[in-house]
C-alpha cells in the first residue's frame, strides 16, 4: 500500500496562496460530500452549510472571492495533511477523505489536440488494436508525414493542403480530420458524479491488453462558459478497444473508475489564470509492482487548439450545460516504451501507482485495478439530492 500521501507534493508548490475548492466526504451521523477549500495554515473547512455543490461555487460571479471570503468563518473538519492520509483504497470511514473536485458538471473531454497523442491515434486505428503491429506503422506515417503537423493550424489552409497530400497517399484518418480539421473532438468522457478523486483506485477494463494513463488538465467551467479555474485528469484510455473501432470509443473511456479528478480546482484569481495554464507542464509518473517505472512529460504550450477555442466548440447555442462541466484538454502523452515483449509498447499492470503533476496544480495519484474489482459507483445525481435534503441543505442559494 502506498504510504500516506503529504500535502507538500498533492497540493500546488504555492497552495498557501491558491485559492483551491474541492470535495470531501464528512462523515458523522449525517455523513456526506462537502466543498471545502483549504486554508494557508492547513486547515480543511467545510463550505456545504453555504453552498451545497461545487458547481453552484462556480456559477458565482467571483467563486474565487466567495471562497477565500467563507474560508475563515466556516466550519474547520481537520487537517490537509490528515485529509489525503486517508485519501487511498483502505481509508478510514470515520475519517474525512477527498472526493472528485466535482459534482452536477458534465464530465467531458478533447480528443486528439497535440500532434504526437494524434498520430498515436491514427496508429491505433490502422493496427486494428494490435499492439504487436503498432512500431512498423508508427514507422511508416513518419515517413510520410515527418514533422509537418507540428505547426499546422487546426482548421487552416494548410492543414486543407496536408490533408489533401495525405488521402491521395491512403494515409488519411477520422483522427487527423479531428486532429488538424476545423471541428475538435469533444466527447462525454463519464457521467457527472462518477469521477473519482485523489487516492482512489482507477479502472481498466479486465479484457484490454493494451491501455494507458492519459494526464490532462481539466477545465472547470460553468453554465455560462465561464472557464473559472483547473485541475488535474486521467483519461484512462483502452487503446486496444478504441483502435479496433472508433464506435468502441465510449466504452474504451466510460468504464468504472476510469476517470480520475483532483485534488483540487484551482479557482482563477489574480495569481493565476488561464495563461498559467497554457504554460503549464504535466508529467506523468508510472511505477509498477514490478519495478517498472515510466515517466513522460505533456506541454499545454504544445497544443494544437487553444483550451479557450476547445470550450467554445463545447459549448454555444447549440449545446448547453445547466450545470456546467469539466472539460479535459487531451494529452500529448502516448506511451511507446515496451513494457513487456518487444515492439509490443506499453500498458498497464495490477497495481500500478500513476502520478500525474504540476508545479501550481500539486498531484493527482491512483493505483490500477480493473474496473469490475474497483469499488463500484453508487452515489449519483439522486443520492447527491437525498443526502443533502437529509442533512438540510437543500434551500434557495
């Protein structure tokens, strides 16, 4: 078992002075999920008795002033570093523990927006799922396409010319049509309230043979398509279910436990904002059972669409969302090593401890499990509505 996370590497290098809104469970007689934020001292403090959801923060003209203005009024339930002590598969129920940073929002996400995570698609679909098949093909595109994607804007002249180039070569793909065309790829990666958060387990489905973590950053936004601050995200992915058909797309990314958020939105505020997050580095680090350990890097500078432009494909006035969402930015990441025979790549093993994290975003961590073993999801919407009418705190806010 892991040993018991700190909040010096789970929480930003600056969190004394970042304004974070989470999600715990609090127990008790009438035990249940509250917002809380954190306090520089350290102290958790629950916001439910002031606003029952995390998506009702968001929708507030300044959620990151609401928060820091509740944070010294309101009811303390003990120590961050208590806290995501016993954020992990064996926590103590009598203990508060961190959920998903989210509740109502719909939980969506941008596919195939870097070049490198693109052309990884693209070699998924052409080996029909078989990891065996992937270098020589991975091979070939290079040849053809060799670095002429990275500057290609989505949508322009001459992305139309490259994809022109490409079909005439047999070597065009519904991935690089989202990848480099004027329309992104935005899907319902799960359903609002079925992430989970830091420290829990994640899921991969028992009959993939070859998947991966993918780290991402995730924008919290609300039902105005107001992007009000970020967090960290895995993608879990099952390559070999979506490579052998685009239509297996919902169930190589909606499985249970297979959508991880956390720990914390960072709400916008004067010391940070969506700049920070398009300078912003992920890195992803895997360590196996087995002494296996990859570690990859994602540069939001590297993105093919702007997150601003990815929520705006999202959302208009032909798609609405009453709750708001969270929207994952797609990752450049696509794990190549080989892992176990040669020329077979990367995937994921019982067990493994994935850490995803960045410098003013802190670390999202979760072990592997298959998404049968791990700890069903039972807590939706209607749960959410009776224990909070239960613990009085459905009223006019």
């Amino acid at each position: 078992m892991t040993p018991p996370t700190t909040a010096l590497p789970a929480l930003p290098s600056d969190w004394r002075s970042a304004t974070l809104l989470g999600r715990a469970w609090v127990p008790g007689n009438l035990a249940g999920p509250s917002p809380i934020t954190v306090r520089p001292d350290g102290t958790v403090i629950d916001l439910a008795a002031i606003c029952p959801t995390v998506s009702m923060f968001l929708e507030q003209g300044d959620a990151a002033a609401a928060v820091r203005a509740l944070a010294p009024t309101s009811r303390a339930i003990g120590s961050i570093d208590a806290l995501l002590s016993n954020s992990r598969p064996d926590f103590d129920d009598a203990k508060p523990r961190l959920l998903a940073p989210c509740d109502l929002q719909a939980i969506k996400a941008a596919g195939v927006t870097f070049v490198a995570s693109t052309l990884e698609r693209v070699i998924e679909e052409q080996a029909r799922g078989d990891a065996s098949r992937a270098e020589s093909i991975r091979a070939r595109l290079a040849g053809i396409l060799g670095d002429n994607l990275a500057s290609v804007r989505p949508g322009s002249e001459e992305a139309a010319r490259i994809k022109q180039v490409l079909v005439e070569q047999g070597a065009w793909s519904q991935y690089l049509e989202v990848g480099i065309g004027p329309d992104a790829e935005i899907f319902t990666k799960t359903q609002p309230m079925a992430a989970v958060g830091h420290g829990a387990l994640i899921g991969v489905h028992p009959k993939s043979t070859w998947n991966n973590p993918e780290p991402e950053i995730v924008l919290a936004v609300d039902s105005r398509a107001r992007i009000r601050g970020a967090t960290l995200g895995n993608d879990v992915n099952l390559r070999d279910f979506e490579g052998r058909s685009a239509l297996l797309l919902g169930k190589a990314k909606d499985n249970n436990a297979s959508c991880a958020i956390g720990p914390f939105i960072r709400l916008f505020d004067d010391g940070f904002t969506l700049d920070d997050v398009r300078r912003a580095e992920i890195v992803l680090d895997i360590h196996g059972a087995d002494g296996f350990h990859l570690q990859g890097k994602s540069s939001m500078a590297k993105i093919s669409r702007d997150p601003a432009e990815l929520v705006e494909q999202a959302t208009g006035s032909n798609h609405q969302y009453p709750d708001g969402f969270m929207l994952f930015l797609g990752t450049m990441f696509a794990p190549v090593e080989d892992r176990g025979a040669p020329g077979m790549g990367f995937t994921h093993m019982h067990d493994d401890r994935v850490v995803i994290s960045a410098a003013r975003f802190g670390a999202l961590e979760n072990r592997v499990t298959t998404s049968d073993v791990a700890p069903p999801w039972t807590f939706g919407a209607g749960e959410l509505m009776r224990n909070l009418a239960a613990r009085n705190l459905l009223r006019t806010h």
